[in-house]
C-alpha cells in the first residue's frame, strides 16, 4: 500500500508481502544468471538487467557484475549509465535512475527498511523512493537510503551515506552526508 508521500507499507503475512517474496525470489533467479557473466558479455549482460527490471535498457548501459537486487521491476534506468560490480539496489518504493550517472563499486541504494520501535520492527517492510537526477556520480561505497533525491551533476563523495535530499551541483560526503561545497564547470 502506498500513501501520499510515496512511502509504501507492506505488513508482513499478507497477500502483498507474499507478493513481494515472490518477487525477490525471481531477482535472485535473474541476478543469479548475470552474476555468471562477465564485462565481456556486455550485450547479454544488458538483455538479461532488461529482463530483470521488465525493460528494455538503452544500448549505452554498462553494468559491471556482480550485481544484486530485490526485485528489479520498481527500477529505472536513463540512458549512458554505468554501474561499477558488486552494488546493491533495493528498489520496493521505486528507484529513477536518469541518463548519464554513473555509480561507483560497492554502493547500495535502498529504498526500504523497517519501523524503528522494537515492537513494530518485524511487522511490516516500508520503503520510499530514491531518485538519482542526470549527470550525478556516485563515489564507490556510498549508501544511499530512501525518501532521497540526489541533485542533477551532484557528486556523493566515496563511503558516504546520504539520507538527505542533495542539491543540484554539489558535492556532499561524510556520514551523514553534508554539503561540502558547489560544483562548477
């Protein structure tokens, strides 16, 4: 179920949580086979990501595996992006990804997580949406957690973990990410 802020609360023991396993069963089955092939394959490595986010990707994609993924129907993909190996995206709320990013090795994008309070932690899967806007970098290891937009040519600083908006050309880093100065051509 999703509310008026995008955020979408998916209690456990429910048809659509069944749903939802189900889905991430057939990431693994898909993501499985892509981690088999390797920077060669770079046709196939496109034709079976398509599959996995149920489009066809722009022949400029790049994605290096390994690779993983929750589900991979919720994804999109601009055109010109690179995905360095071993980066994890958790896409339940919806992750945009717009033409000519480029995302470093090991990141993680995340859009769900639990509720906070101890009581509540295993009833339920809640996740927001992430959106990554055209020419943004994202410096290798860095988290990004969902409910955030990252700013059009903004850079996120290696090992970063950003759980805020990034404005439009910036530069953030740390934990948690703060602006560190403008970006200017």
């Amino acid at each position: 179920m999703m509310n008026d802020d995008h955020i979408r609360v998916i209690p456990r023991k429910t048809p659509e949580s069944a749903a939802m396993v189900a889905n991430v069963q057939r990431a693994m089955a898909i993501t499985a086979m892509l981690n088999r092939l390797t920077f060669n394959d770079a046709e196939e490595i496109r034709a079976v990501f398509s599959d996995l986010i149920g489009k066809k990707v722009d022949e400029s994609f790049i994605l290096i595996p390994p690779f993983y993924s929750t589900g991979g129907t919720d994804i999109r993909i601009g055109r010109n992006v690179f995905i360095n190996q071993n980066c994890t995206m958790y896409d339940l709320a919806g992750l945009d990804i717009g033409d000519d990013v480029m995302i470093g090795s090991n990141v993680s994008i995340i859009t769900s997580g639990h509720p906070i309070s101890p009581s509540q932690r295993h009833t339920a899967v809640i996740a927001k949406p992430i959106r990554i806007e055209r020419n943004v970098w994202i410096g290798a290891g860095a988290t990004i957690i969902g409910g955030v937009t990252i700013g059009e040519n903004s850079v996120v600083g290696a090992g970063s973990v950003v759980t805020r908006d990034v404005p439009s050309n910036t530069l953030v880093g740390g934990n948690p990410a703060k602006v560190i100065r403008s970006i200017a051509d």
